[in-house]
C-alpha cells in the first residue's frame, strides 16, 4: 500500500499473526498487528475476524494500528493455561445461521438449541436452516418447521444438491454480516459455494470412511458475496459463549419461556424442582414444547455453577 496514507477496512482472515484485510476501497491487504494490542493481555484487543480496522504501512509492512469498538462479538472458553479466560474469536455479526441436516449427520435439536443460545448471548439473530433436504429419510419436517417458527424464528429447509432453499436464505443474508455454524459435515460449505458460486470452498469427499470427524474448514474466513453480504464460514464451532451464562440466566434464552416467568412462585427459579414453576406448568400445558425443555435441562445441567 502507498506511504503513510492510513486505510480502513474488514478483517475477512487470521492465521496467526497474519491478517487479510478486505479494504473500502475493496483490495485485500495482508497485514500484522502491533505489538501493543497483544501486550495489552485481553483478548478483546486481539484483532479477529469481523473486526473494522486501521491499517499504516510501516517498514515491516502493513500493520493493524486501531480496532474500531465491537457491535458484538462470539467468544470461547479459552482452557489451558493457569486461569481460564475469555477467547473472542469473530466479532460484528449481525447473524447467526444454524445449520443442521436431516440425516448425515442427523439432526441433533439439542445442539440446535444450544446454538440459539449461543446466538443469543452473542447479541445475534438466529436464523435456522435443515439442509440436506433432498435425503429421503424418515423426518418429520413440518413438526420442526413448526417448533421454531413458533418461537418465531425464520426456519429454512435447503439442500445444496438441488438448490432448495437457497434463494430464500441468500435473501435473508442480504446486507448482512452473518456466520455459519453447526456440525461438521452438515453442508455449510456446501452451501456458501450454491450461493455464491465460484467461492470454491473445499467441502468434505464424498468417502466419509477416510475422513471420519475431520473437519474440512479448519479456520474461520469471511467471504464477502452478492447483495453486499459477508458470511464467516466456521469449523463446527459448537459452545460458542454458553460458558458465560449464569444458571439463573439460562431461561431468559429460550425466547418463549418469558411469558411464563411471571407465574413462577420464586423470583430466580431455575424451573427444576422449585414448586409453583410457571414454566412447568406451561410445559405440561403443552404451551411450552417439552422438546425445548428438555434442552433447557440439558443446558441447565452442563452449566457450571459459578461463571469463572
Ligand atoms: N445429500 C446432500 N449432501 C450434501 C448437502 N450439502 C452438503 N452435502 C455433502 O455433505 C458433505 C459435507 O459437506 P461440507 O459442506 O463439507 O460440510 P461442512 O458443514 O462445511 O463441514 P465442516 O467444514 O467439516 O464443518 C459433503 O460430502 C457434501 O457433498 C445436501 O444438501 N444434500
Ligand atoms: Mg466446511
Ligand atoms: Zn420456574
């Protein structure tokens, strides 16, 4: 890049130490970071992916020198060494797309919930997509149709065989800066490449003896396509942020206890054993899906019971 003038731009790439950076100006620039953002010890000041930056061309090249305050970010639980500690790991999303399939691997509702509200406590949007829909199996579609659009979350069954689907959700990724996540092997490359042809994203072989829970993306990339859309996408990236949550928080993201709350006899009733539970009641009401409760307890119980 020419000499001191400063640009700004997209980080779309990390490895490492190294950055791509997608410029306004629409050039891909690979830069470092300062030092001082890694002196700093906190995470948040370690450039991810998703973050608006600063770049000055130095002797050493081109570096990051200012990121710009995040609108949101998704972290992980970073394990290892002494004290375990936040990880921010993509930052200023706007949506979180759930990607599951009904067969290959089968759809797993537990893990669909747990994304939601991982989406959730990231400041997301949920968005949820069946793919693989051309399998002929045994599915009971409408029921999980259903379910989600209930709760009132956009529900899209696709297939990146025959297209299904797609429009739909190229529609909703419009304008957007979105992620996908979900299971290794339920098509999320697939389906960026159907809607973006041309993108060329290295999805999975066919041979699935050989490459038994391999992931074929191993790093987060952001690709910017059609209708001035980026879409991050992910290596089966699977408790993203649940971590952070206080038991006593954990129903407020499962969006259709609230209406329910109220009834609860115990202002911080986690909805276990505490008698007089409004959400309980609901449940066996069937105002609530028991499907849903089920992972509420689920998540409730893999919870630690203090945040660290
Ligand atoms: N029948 C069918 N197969 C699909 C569909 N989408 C993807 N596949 C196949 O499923 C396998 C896995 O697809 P990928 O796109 O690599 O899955 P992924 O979610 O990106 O996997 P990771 O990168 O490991 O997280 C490949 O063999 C695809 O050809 C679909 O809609 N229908
Ligand atoms: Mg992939
Ligand atoms: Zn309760």
């Amino acid at each position: 890049m020419g000499s001191n003038k400063k640009k700004t731009g997209t980080i779309i790439q990390a490895l490492g130490s190294v950055f791509k950076v997608l410029s306004d100006g629409g050039e891909i620039i690979e830069c470092h970071y300062r030092g001082k953002f890694r002196i700093a010890g906190d995470g948040n000041f370690f450039p991810v992916v998703g973050d608006y930056v600063d770049l000055i061309s130095s002797p050493d090249g081109c570096l990051i020198d200012k990121i710009y305050p995040r609108k949101n970010k998704i972290s992980r639980l970073k394990v290892g060494s002494r004290k375990p500690k936040e990880q921010v790991i993509i930052a200023n999303l706007e949506l979180c797309v759930i990607i599951s399939s009904i067969d290959e691997p089968p759809f797993k509702p537990r893990l669909v919930d747990r994304m939601i509200v991982s989406a959730l406590k990231g400041g997301l949007t949920p968005i949820i997509v069946l793919n693989k829909c051309d399998l002929k199996c045994n599915f009971n579609l409408e029921f999980w149709q259903k379910l989600y659009e209930g709760i009132g979350y956009k529900f899209i069954p696709t297939s990146a065989i025959t297209g299904m689907g797609i429009d739909t959700l190229k529609n909703i990724l419009a304008g957007k800066i979105s992620v996908f996540v979900g299971h290794s092997g339920v098509g999320k490359s697939s389906l960026l490449n159907k809607i973006h042809p041309g993108l060329g994203i290295v999805t999975k072989q066919v041979s699935k003896a050989t490459n038994k829970g391999r992931h074929s993306t191993t790093s987060i990339t952001m690709h910017p396509i059609d209708n001035d859309a980026f879409v991050a996408d992910t290596p089966g990236l699977r408790e993203l942020g649940l971590w952070q949550i206080d038991k006593r928080q954990l129903g407020w993201y499962f969006e259709e206890f609230r209406p329910f709350n109220e009834r609860c006899k115990f202002r911080n009733c986690l909805h276990k054993d505490e008698p007089d539970c409004g959400i309980k009641a609901a449940v066996n009401e069937k105002l609530i899906s028991d499907v849903r409760y089920e992972s509420y307890m689920r998540i409730l119980e893999s919870l630690p019971d203090k945040l660290y």
